[in-house]
C-alpha cells in the first residue's frame, strides 16, 4: 500500500505553480495544490487541477508523426529531425518562424532564440503565450 | 502534543491492532497527507496546516480513503482526524462513499491558533483523545457582516464576488464531498461552455445547493480558489439555513441521514 505525494511544477504555463501528484502503488490518481508553495499558495488554475491526465491519455503522442500522402504516420526521431533541418535549410530566412514555450526554461528560450536569429538569421521569434 | 499523538500511533501499529495510520507527514518541510505502515515511519507524523486529509482522487472521483480500502479488503486503519477530518468521513461513509469498518478515529482537537485561523465552527472531532475541545465558537466574522447586509447590498456583494470566477473548479475539486460522476456544474443546461465568468449566480450556487446537506465547513473551497472568492461565506450560510429550517448539520452525527432524503427529487429530464 505505497500512496505518495510526488511534488512537481504544473507543466502547462510558466508561472510555475507547485502542485504534488498523488501516486498510487505506481499509478497516477490526482492532483492536490501544495499549501507551501510560495509561487502558488495552495492554489491551480484548471489546467494544474488535470495535469496528471495527459500522462495516461489515449491521445497522448508518443512517436514523432510525418505528414506522407497526405496522412500522418509514425516516424522516428531521427527521420522527424532530419526532415525539419533539411526544411530550414532550405526555406529563406523570412519564411521562417519560431515559436518557443513558457514551459521551457530560460536556458532552451535562449538556445531557441539564438537557433533562429544567429543561424537561420530570421527575426521571427515569439513564444506560445502570445498565441 | 505531537510526541504523545506519534507514541500513541506507534503502539496501535506495534500491537498489531491496526495495519495503516493516515495522517499529515512531514516531507521536507511541507504537510502532505500519507499512510504509515511502520512504527519507524511514524517519527514524520505531524499536526499542522491547513493541508486536507480527506480528498477527492480524479478522475477516478474515488476518495482516498475508499481507494485503499478497495485494494485491500478487512484492512484495519487509523486515521488522524482533526474535527474537519471527521465531519468528511462521517459524511462520506452516510452517502455510501467509504466504510468505517475497521476504521479507528484518533481524534485531535485543535488549538485556539489553528481554530481561530480556519475560523472552524467546531474545531474538534467527537471524542477528541489528543487536545481539548473548544466549546466557544470560532465563526467567521464576515457571517455577521453578511447578516446585517440588506437585499440589495447582498446581490451586488456576490455579483462583485462571483464575478471573479475564472471557472477553474478549484472549489468543486478541493472539496472532500464532491465525487458525482456527472458534475451539475460541468452541464451545458447549467454552465455555458467557454463563458467567462459563468452565468451569475448559477454556476456557484449549483454547488452550494447540491452540497445544501453535506458540507462539512473545512474551507477547502475557498482555500483552493485563486480569484479569493469568500466561497465559505456561502456555504457557512447556507449551513446556517439547513440547521434552522431542518435542525441538521452535516458532518456531526454519523448516526443521522440527511433530512433531504425523504424529499421527492424532481430532476429534470430535458437534453442539455
């Protein structure tokens, strides 16, 4: 009979609310706000209140997809990567945009924004709460 | 108090008269409710917070409680209840959501700090063995306020209040006593889809109503909710309605259904 409370930081946004999944002999059963944290002070918003669902949902992705015929169909990493470079290479700077995630850290919002201005040298950079 | 509380446990558990004790552990700092298995385990034990035993598992809508009890079948468990702790459990086992068999109470009254900060109206379970129970009452202040507000000045209190709901279902899901499969607060006949604020008062006072009987004043509601509507306000009035129109107040007799019961319920059987 192990029950566990696993402190996490809600994924969704990057305000970083402190929240503790509840971890039954191995299985994800809840989400519980954590009172001390000084972020959020016991409090979620309803994305922090679901966020163990998304770990066990049937709609999940869990492989790469490429578009082929016209259909979506499973693709390594390793495809899925080289087909992304081969397309920034060859698009112009201005065809190309970015958009980074308040759910990175500060570190991989810089690797992002340098990716785009230095080496594909576009400007267009933006991240997901704007969108 | 806590020393004799854990020495107290760990006799239960070293005796062989319980397999489990459920209680608030001490993990780096933070109160998070767990099970002790071993005496060992017990020297984490703590008495603090406002941290919640009793919880609502999702999105399987299983209490904590019954979910342990339904792997493990005959299992003999302690829980430290503060009076809060208590009301939910008494609750929860009348609607049929967990058993008491094998059940202990250790039962803990709260001090005048903790009583007066969860403004709790009965900071004590029944027959407390750890702490003394506090007769006086401990009520929130702004009940009286609310009390001597007019009609008008009351409406535009909750239009201010309400108003401010971001729909997160905070209050619905910190509450020990919110486990219906199909929530009334999720139906599109209620609640309209993507509308921000809901429909004044509907949204809030679906919730209030449908826990008319139930709410055990622990002030999960308005402790989750991020937009600080006075959501214990509401409901300690509406318990304030129930006990004097029914002379009942959920949580503190185990022995005694809601009033509720006997009333035919109407439900609507029109489509959302």
């Amino acid at each position: 009979m192990a029950t566990e409370s696993v402190f996490s930081v809600c994924p969704y946004c990057g305000t970083g609310c402190g929240l503790y999944l509840q971890v039954h002999d191995g299985q994800l059963v809840g989400v519980r706000p954590a009172q001390s944290h000084p972020a959020s002070q016991g409090k979620l918003c309803i994305k922090g209140w679901h966020a163990n669902e998304f770990v066990t949902s049937k709609d999940r992705l869990t492989t790469p997809l490429i578009r082929r015929n016209g259909k979506l169909q499973p693709a390594s990493w390793k495809e899925a990567v080289e087909l992304v470079a081969q397309k920034l290479k060859a698009a112009s700077p201005d065809h190309v945009a970015a958009l980074s995630s308040a759910k990175c850290t500060n570190e991989e919002n810089y690797l992002m924004q340098k990716l785009v201005r230095a080496v594909l040298g576009s400007n267009n950079v933006d991240h997901c709460a704007r969108l | 108090m806590i020393e004799e509380l854990r020495a107290h446990c760990k006799e239960l558990l070293a005796g062989k008269r319980l397999d489990s004790i459920y209680g608030l552990g001490d993990q780096g700092g933070a109160h998070v409710p767990r099970f002790f298995s071993t005496v060992d385990e017990l020297d984490d034990l703590v008495l603090a917070g406002k941290q919640r035993l009793i919880f609502t598992c999702r999105p399987s809508d299983q209490n904590i409680i019954a979910l342990v009890q339904g792997q493990r079948s005959g299992l003999r468990l302690g829980i430290v209840a503060r009076g809060c702790d208590e009301r939910a459990l008494f609750e929860l086992a009348k609607l049929s959501q967990l058993s008491l068999d094998g059940v202990e109470v250790v039962g803990v009254a709260c001090d005048r700090t903790q009583a007066e900060e969860c403004r709790c109206s009965q900071p004590y379970p029944q027959d407390p063995r750890f702490g003394e129970k506090l007769e006086e009452t401990f009520d929130d202040p702004a009940v009286a306020r609310f009390r001597k507000m007019g009609a008008e000045e009351r409406l535009a209190f909750w239009e201010h209040h309400l108003g401010k709901c971001i729909k997160c279902y905070g209050c619905r899901n910190a509450c020990p006593l919110c486990f219906c499969k199909e929530c009334q607060m999720e139906r599109e006949l209620f609640v309209r889809r993507g509308a921000l604020p809901p429909d004044f008062p509907l949204f809030h006072f679906v919730h209030m109503m449908h826990l008319a009987d139930r709410c055990v004043d622990c002030g999960a509601c308005e402790d989750a909710c991020p937009m600080d509507i006075p959501l214990r306000l509401l409901k300690k009035v509406m318990r304030g309605a129930v006990r004097d129109l029914f002379n009942y107040e959920p949580g503190i007799d185990p022995t005694r259904g809601s009033p509720f019961a006997g009333i035919a319920r109407v439900e609507t059987t029109h489509g959302d």
